[in-house]
C-alpha cells in the first residue's frame, strides 16, 4: 500500500514522506476549515438555506480537491472562492435583484470559459508569458496578502477610518493571538514536525478557557456531530432562461467573475508549485494542463452542486510549509471535508484567532523571497508597488494589475518595446478592463 502511494503520488521523488505529507494535509484543513461555516454564512444572505450551503461547501471542496490530488497530484486544495461566494450573494443576488438560480447560472458560465482556457494550454502560455519581475510579485504580494489576512482576522491590525491600526492590548483575543504568532514561530525555528497544527490546536484549546466581551473565544457547538444529507434541490440549479433574458445585466458580471478567478486561481497555483520547489520536474513545468483542467473542472462541479466557484486555496501553502510536496496532501483535505460532514458541528468550532498566527507565518515566509529583488529600478518597481498595494489595501488583484501596468509604462518609456509581447498586452488590455468591470460593479 505504502509503496504504490510512494509511486502514485512520486512521494520521494519529491524529497518527502507519507507522514509529512498527512501533516501537511492535516495543517492545510486546519488553515481553511473556516470556509465550512463562513461560506455557508454569505450564502444564505442569498436567501439559501445554511446547513445545506454547508453540505454543497463541502460537497464542492471534496471534488475540486480530488480533481487536484488524484489527477493533477499537487498539494492544493480548492474550495469554494471568498470572492466568489460575497460578489454572488451580495452584488449578483441582493443589490441586481437576480434569483439565486440565475446566479448559479453566471458561476456555470464564468466556470465554462474558465475550463475552456485551462485546457486549450492558453492558461499555460499566459503563465509562461509573465514577465519574471511579475512572478516575483505574485509571490511576494500574495506573501503581504496573506500575512494582511492574517493580521486582520487574529486582532493584531484593527480597521480604522485612517486604515489599519495595532490592535487593543486591553483584548485578550488579541493577546492570545501574539501568542499564537511567538509559539508557532518558535516550533518553526525549532524545526518540530506538524509545528504549525500544534499551535492551531494549542490555541483553539486555549480559546476554551479564555474569554472577551462575548464570552469564550472558542464556542463549542450544542451538539458535536451531524448526520450529513446533500440538498437534492441543490444539484444542477440552474435558470438558463432568465439568464439570456438577463444577459445585459449579467454578461458584466460573469466576466468580472472570469477574469478574477482566473488570474485569482493561477496566481494561487504559481506561488504554491514554486514555494514546493515544483516549478520544474524532469525539465518540464509541473503546472502543466492536469493542473489547470482540475481548476477549470472544479468551478464547473460547484456550479452543479449548487455553491460558488470552487477554486484553489491559498492556504494550501501552509501545507507547504509543513512539508507537503504532493498529491497525497491534497487527498488527505479532501478525506478531511468527507469527515467534515458528520463532524462540521465542531470543526466549525475552530476560532478564526487559532488559523491567524498560521498565514501570518506563511505569508512572512513568502516574503523571504524579497531578497530576489532586481536592483535596477525599472525591474524591481513593479514587483514593489505589488507588495505595497497588497498590504495596504488588500486587494491582491488590484496590486497585479497596477504592477503589470507599472511594468508596460517603464517599457514603454525606455523604448523596450521587445518586452512587449502580445501576452503582455492581452494581459494589460484584460486587466484595464476588469478594472471597468469594478468600478461599474461596485468593487
């Protein structure tokens, strides 16, 4: 059994262990465990039932993370977008006044388009078509982007009216979670196996005892498990009639929808291959048309199953941390949201504090990249307004946009026309255009 999983999954060949790779799985569902009651939570702002928007959340993880783990075999897990799932209840639903059916409609056609990319290579050209000054700042700006993430979600940076400010001292939710940062920095540093799902587990279970104004940070549920049962109604809810009667109001949208998955996804997957170590295998680029099929085909199968648009997980690269090199990480997340189906009660108990110090980690570790920075201005620019408009704003396609843009503007300005091509400018052309597309929508 041992050794067919070692040949499946090339296990070490990728310098790396069936027990690393179950840790790392372990550490990834406890980085992104949240999405089984925060997706469910913005759905039914749809009007949708949330306990069976928790079985489609985790219906639709399971499939898109298989898709990953068995075809494609990287050490990504994919469940339905944060993006996806507010632009579908709040804009598509609530502010355009579309029935819930019709939305799914917009995510099955942007899911369409998007697989139609994936597997007809253009995804794979676009990819190798990025200037590498822009790769470098996908990396590092997804670094900001998460450890922002971090920050904001654990207490430690509180929105203000002037922007971000250092959380209250006075909080213990906040104090709990500058400890969560020092104790998983130190089993880091220390290099102790699993360090990262210990500090997970030592804050949740620290969450029990401490209290803030609302009582214990962590809130165990009434009941610890719950017979799962898919919503039947849920499967295919799809309205192709009102949308082409619609198709005014919504083509805008389902392009918005495209173009942020889209980029949203394959920049998820570039920093996860590359901070693996992936980037290269047997002189071929590891990300090749499996990766981006599985993608594609996981936003489709959402769709169909009645939640947003399944895509890949950034937190995928806390499992990378942990040492996850392969599919069978992946696997492991996806058995994990199967148990979560009887067990989602108190996996939902995990508090949002006991995950922060975890990307404030992974998002750092991205940012070591930083001393990869060209010194010549012209090529370190671009790579650095992207780092800088992540973090302030957290808006990391925002911050693509602006660092291709910077990139085509010095280009053109010392006469490099060369390092213009035609991926360059199509990228240049869609993302002017997505910024149209926000604007109009309402960010």
């Amino acid at each position: 059994m041992f050794s067919f999983l070692d040949r499946w999954f090339h296990i070490s060949a990728r310098g790396s262990t069936i027990p690393r790779e179950i840790i790392a799985g372990l550490t990834i569902f406890g980085a992104m465990a949240y999405i089984v009651a925060v997706n469910p939570m913005i759905l039914s702002g749809a009007g949708l039932d949330r306990h069976d928007m928790v079985m489609t959340t985790i219906a639709g993880a399971i499939a898109g993370t298989l898709l990953m783990a068995l075809w494609a075999r990287l050490p990504i897990a994919l469940a339905p977008a944060m993006s996806s799932n507010v632009l579908f209840a709040q804009i598509i639903v609530q502010q355009a006044h579309v029935r819930p059916s019709t939305a799914f409609t917009v995510v099955l056609m942007s899911g369409l388009c998007f697989t139609a990319l994936s597997v007809s290579r253009v995804r794979q050209r676009i990819i190798q078509g990025f200037p590498p000054s822009i790769v470098l700042g996908i990396q590092i700006a997804l670094g900001a982007f998460i450890a922002r993430i971090g920050l904001t979600t654990g207490g430690i940076a509180a929105p203000g009216p002037e922007g971000l400010s250092f959380g209250s001292l006075s909080d213990p939710s906040v104090l709990l979670c500058l400890f969560g940062v020092l104790l998983c920095a130190l089993l880091t540093v220390l290099r102790v196996p699993a360090g990262l799902l210990i500090g997970i587990i030592v804050l949740t279970a620290l969450g029990l005892i401490i209290k803030d104004k609302h009582g214990p940070i962590t809130h165990l549920p009434t009941h610890m498990m719950d017979w799962p049962h898919y919503p039947s109604q849920m499967f295919l809810p799809f309205d192709f009639h009102d949308f082409w009667n619609k198709i005014a109001l919504l083509l805008p949208i389902t392009l918005y929808f495209l173009i942020s998955d889209f980029f949203d996804a394959t920049a998820t997957l570039m920093s996860v291959a590359q901070r693996a170590g992936l980037t290269r295998e047997n002189g071929n680029n590891s990300l090749d048309h499996r990766a981006f099929a599985s993608d594609g085909a996981a936003s489709i199968i959402g769709a169909g199953l009645g939640t947003c648009t399944v895509s890949a997980y950034v937190e995928s690269l806390a499992g990378v941390e942990a040492g996850g090199r392969t599919g069978l990480c992946a696997l492991i997340v996806a058995v994990l949201f199967g148990l979560a189906s009887f067990f989602w009660p108190i996996i939902t108990a995990i508090p949002a504090i006991a995950t922060a110090p975890v990307l404030i980690l992974v998002g750092l570790s991205m940012l070591g990249a930083l001393n990869q920075l060209p010194t010549e201005p012209a090529k370190g620019l671009p790579p650095m307004i992207m780092l800088l408009i992540a973090a302030i704003t957290g808006n990391f396609m925002l911050s693509l946009t602006c660092g291709l843009l910077l990139y085509t503007g010095i280009a053109l300005a010392q006469r490099e026309f060369k390092r213009l091509t035609p991926i360059v400018l199509g990228l240049d052309a869609a993302f002017v255009f997505y910024m149209i597309l926000q604007s109009h929508i309402g960010g």
